[in-house]
C-alpha cells in the first residue's frame, strides 16, 4: 500500500537521482543530463517529497547516497532503461541506420579508431545521428545498463556485473615502447619475460589497458610498481617513456600517432604468442537495434582492414 504522503516520481526526477548516483557529484551529474545544477538539485529534492525518504546526503564535499537511496538508485536504472528500450524498439522499426545512437568509447580506443568509425558513418549512413561519448569502461557500462548508451566500443571481455552482448572486431598486438638508446630498442621477438628487469609504467587506475598490462607482467612474474608515476592518458604515458622515466606497453593501433611525435621512441615486438587485447562492441542483450548493429560491426570490421590489427571472424 502507497504511503499517503508518497506521489509517483516522475521520469525527469528519475534521470536526475540515476545520474547523481552515477556521477557522485552534483555539476557532473547535471552536465551528463543536459541540465542545470539548481534543475538537478530541484529535482532530487521533489523526487525526496515524492517517496516521503532521504536518499542523498549533501555536505560540503562531497554527495553520499543513502543506503534506501542505493536501492531505489537500481530501480531508477531499470525505470530508465525500460524507456529507453521501449524508445528503440519504435525507432528501429521505422527505418534502420536513422536516428539518434550514442556511441561510447574507450579512452585507448578512441584517437585511433574513431576517424575510422567517423568515416565509415558518414558514408554509409547519413542518416545516422552519432554521438561520442570518451569514457573508461565502468562508466561505459553503466551508461549502457541505464539506457544513457546505445553502443559500446572496448576491449573485450567487458566485464563487470551488467549483461552485455559482444560483437568482435579485431585482435591487436602490444608493443613495448622503449628509448631509443635502451638496448632492447628495435628488437623484435623479444620474449616477454624481459618485462622482469623493467620499469614497465601504467595508466592511472581505472583504464582497462592497465588491467591488460599488468596481467601480462604478472604473468611472467614481474612486479611493476612504477613508482608513484601514473598517467591520465597514453599520450602522457609515451612522453614519460620519452624523459627516461621508464618504459610501456601500447596497443598497436596506437603505436604510428603516439610515436610519430618524438624521435625519442622506439618500438621492441615480443615474439609469439605475442601479448594483446580484442576489440569489439558491445550492446545490451536482446535491443531491438541488434540486426542494425551486428550489420554495423561487419562494416567496421571491413573498414578496420588497414590497420596493424588481426580481424576477427
């Protein structure tokens, strides 16, 4: 039975609380929704008199969600994403390739295969209304699960707790970036275990590719530390390299746009099997856009044929 001083959320009241619980922070949250700060606040504090509880607390630094704010945060996402299925059923039966699709993307794929995906939109489907989204992978997903994504382009597995469909696109290789007196510098099978004897340096925590490279120094038994240098980006990551700092991995795709900015770089290939990732999309089981999107990753997969990359079948 419905508490008599409980009203029915609305959906704006929703969208704002999922994106608070999101974001954990109040400007964030607002510019993720395309709102004002004080629209977001208001609608927090109606969606609070609507359900008659508290579930957010506000200080000074930070926003916290209450323990019932965490449970109504999970329904608000299957709320959101029930809509948004429902608005992509209908959009997909109207016509394929049209319309609105946020496309997110991960920060190690982005730089180099978006002018490829840019292209391959603009050509073959002019009618698609694409919007790119930068983001690590925890984010991606739960912006997938919430509705606020369509599509998803990472590595593969995805992982994490929310269901995804996988469509793979290629298998890419790790270069060891190393300067270019180092004496491994352009050496090719090279076995992986010289990682033992190296300060290999990361990504800051949170990017997948760090996760990747890590699981492949612990897989020779190398312990990286790296000291207390991170980076946000692997742009940073080949310039540390470059000042003698240490040395990285990068995926291949990565390789030509990262070193072509320095002759301070130089590139060591590990012999087979060679150490990498997969890439692929991902979207949410069962979407009525899938057929667009698996003919959308064929596509892609026969646009990526140029790069230094192995296509998937």
């Amino acid at each position: 039975m419905k508490h008599p001083t409980q009203r029915t959320p609305t959906l704006s009241q929703l969208r704002a609380f999922a994106a608070v619980a999101e974001h954990l922070h109040f400007r964030e949250a607002a510019a993720a929704i395309g709102t004002s700060q004080p629209a977001l606040s208001g609608a927090i504090a109606a969606l609070e008199e609507a359900l008659g509880a508290q579930l957010v607390e506000r200080t000074t630094r930070r926003v916290m969600i209450t323990p019932l704010g965490e449970r109504v945060a999970v329904h608000a996402r299957q709320v959101l994403s029930a809509l948004h299925a429902l608005t992509e059923e209908v959009e997909a039966a109207r016509r394929p390739f049209t319309g609105p699709l946020h496309l997110g993307v991960i920060p190690t794929v982005a730089p180099y295969l978006l002018p490829t995906v840019l292209r391959l939109v603009r050509d073959a489907y002019p009618d698609l209304e694409l919007h790119v989204h930068e983001e690590r992978t925890p984010s991606l997903l739960d912006g997938l699960a919430t509705g606020r994504l369509d599509l998803l382009l990472l590595a593969l597995p995805a992982g994490g707790s929310v269901p995804v469909a996988e469509i793979p696109l290629f298998d890419e290789d790790f270069v060891l970036i190393v300067p270019p007196e180092h004496e491994l510098a352009g050496r090719v099978d090279v076995p992986r275990d010289v990682l033992l004897d190296l300060d290999v340096l990361l990504l800051e925590e949170g990017h997948c590719l760090r996760d990747q490279a890590l699981d492949i120094c612990r897989e020779v038994g190398a312990e990286v530390s790296g000291g207390s240098t991170r980076a946000a980006g692997l742009s940073t990551l080949v310039q540390l390299v470059a000042g003698g700092l240490g040395v990285t991995l990068l995926p291949a795709t990565a390789l030509d746009v990262e070193t072509g900015r320095t002759d301070r770089l130089a590139a060591v290939r590990f012999a087979a099997p060679t150490p990498g990732r997969r890439i692929g999309l991902a979207h949410r089981p069962g979407s009525a856009r899938t057929p667009e999107y698996d003919r959308f990753g064929a596509a892609l997969r026969d646009a990526l044929r140029g790069l230094p990359v192995r296509i998937a079948p």
